[in-house]
C-alpha cells in the first residue's frame, strides 16, 4: 500500500507541473500572439475569426467533450488520472489568462512571433509530456492521439505532431501560409520536448559491443574494474563462418573512456560498437546491489 501511495502522490505532481506549464505556455505566449500552435490552443485559434468565441472559452469545452470521448474508448484507469487534469487544465488556462490581462500590462506578452511560438510550443510540449508519463492526458487534443496508439502503437510523440500539424493546417484558412508555417515550427518544438520531458529520469548510458578474442580477460576486466556486469552473445562471422562471441556491456556516458582505455589495452585489434541508451532500468542504474 505504501508503495502504491508513492505513486499516486508522484503522479500527482507530474500532472500538476504539467499542467502549470501547459497553461503558462498558452496563457503568456500563444494566445496573446495568436500563434497557430498544435492542440486545443491551435484549434481555439484558428477557429476564432470563423466563430467568434474566445479562445479561453472554446478550449475549455472541447477539452470537457474530448475526456468524455477519452474516458468511453481508453477506459477506467485513464479517466481517473485525466479527469484532474480536466479540471487543472481549465482552472490553470483561467488564472494565467486572467494574470496576463488584468494584474500584468496586456503588452508584455506581446512579442516576436517567433520567440511566441518557441517558448509557448517548448512549455506546451513539457506539460504534455510530465502528464504522459503519468499514462493520463491533458484532457485536449492529445486524446486523439492516444486512442490512435491504443490501436496501432504508433510512438505517441509522432501522433501528437501529426495531428497538432493537421490543426496548424486549418488555421492556414483564417491567418495564411506565413502564419502555418511558423504554427509548424511550434508543433515541432513541443513534439520535441514532450519526448524529451517523457525521459526526464531517465538514465542516459552507452550501448558497447565487443568482438575480441580475448574477450575472457576483456570481461575480467570490466568486472572488476568498472564492475559492471557483461553478457555474451554468439554470433558467427559471416565471412570467415566462425563463431565469434561478442560481449554486451552498459556503461554510464562518463565511464566510456575508461571503457575505451580498457579495451585498447587488452585488444588494440578489438572491433568495438557504441550506441546511445536513452533509458537504462536495473542493477547499478535505477538500484544499487544490497550488501
């Protein structure tokens, strides 16, 4: 039970920074620069010149009709975590909006397209991604996607750009070609960041593989000093047709050049590959050996 309290109380505080940075990104950034973003913002936008309802009003029902939607197709578990954020959505959407219009000079939000679109798609972008590593959403256009990845398992950052870059589309109607472009370049920032916010904890490391004929005291070595554990592969050469174990190791970024040095030293002639891990869970990375 304790274990399952942490969680909930650390998924809790994920949707509550992401939902504040969602809302200070579109309250300070792109609704006051009518920038043509991905997601519900993008869509209250674009359709305002059309239908005339505040943008702040718009978002703040399609995003109560798209977690009615989420809740039927994606289930129980979802809506628990996403109906919290359909309510902080909104209420945070309102404090900021309200700050920016009234406790603050409506002009100081005011600013360089460009510089709108980066940093209201960057705080976009990073809200969306802490609420899904919670697996909830915000409760907008985000649902889209996650439906559609409940069904083909298409990478969620992938959908989330195809359908904000389908939304910067529709404004091209309302505000023009220059306008969608720079809309384009605010859904690539926030696809951008949502993968790199789904990562944050993550442990970064190196991939290596090794193909040594000396691969005994070459593991010898890593053991003992890098302690880090090793696994063999069999493979064959597809040249020569003899068998030629490779050995698997993963090390932390600052343990490569010991690494390195190590290898040069057992087997200067080493064929040797490294790879970038983004996520690394296990003995020496997410916990330590108990002794």
């Amino acid at each position: 039970m304790k274990i399952e309290k942490k969680d909930l109380m650390y998924d809790l505080l994920w949707i509550i920074v992401g939902n504040i940075a969602l809302g200070v990104g579109v309250a300070f950034f792109v609704l006051p620069n009518n920038v043509l973003t991905g997601g519900l913002p993008g869509v209250a936008v674009a359709l305002e010149p059309i239908i005339h309802i505040k943008p702040e009003i718009l978002i703040n029902v399609l995003t109560v009709v798209l977690f009615i939607l989420g809740a039927i197709i994606l289930g129980k578990k979802f809506a628990m975590k996403t109906v919290l954020c359909t309510v902080l959505y909104p209420c945070f959407l309102s404090l900021f909006s309200y700050i920016a219009s009234n406790l603050i000079a409506p002009e100081t939000f005011i600013m360089d397209k460009y510089l709108a679109t980066i940093y209201g798609g960057a705080l976009m972008g990073i809200g969306v991604g802490c609420v899904f590593r919670t697996g909830a959403s915000t409760g907008g256009m985000d649902i889209p996607p996650l439906i559609i990845n409940k069904y083909t398992h298409i990478p969620l950052p992938s959908l989330v750009m195809v359908i904000d870059a389908l939304t910067v589309l529709l404004g091209a109607w309302t505000y023009g070609f220059q306008a969608a472009l720079t809309g384009i370049l605010s859904v690539w920032v926030s696809s951008f960041m949502i993968n790199k916010a789904m990562l944050i904890g993550g442990h970064d490391a190196k991939n290596v593989m090794i193909i040594s004929k000396n691969y005994k005291l070459l593991m010898d070595k890593i053991h003992e000093v890098l302690e880090r554990g090793t696994t063999i592969i069999e493979a064959t050469g597809g040249y020569s047709n003899e068998a030629k174990p490779v050995i698997m190791v993963v090390v932390a970024k600052k343990q490569l050049p010991e690494l390195q040095h190590l290898i040069s030293h057992v087997d200067p002639e080493a064929f040797v590959i490294v790879t970038d891990t983004n996520e690394v869970q296990g003995l020496g990375f997410t916990y330590e050996e108990e002794l």
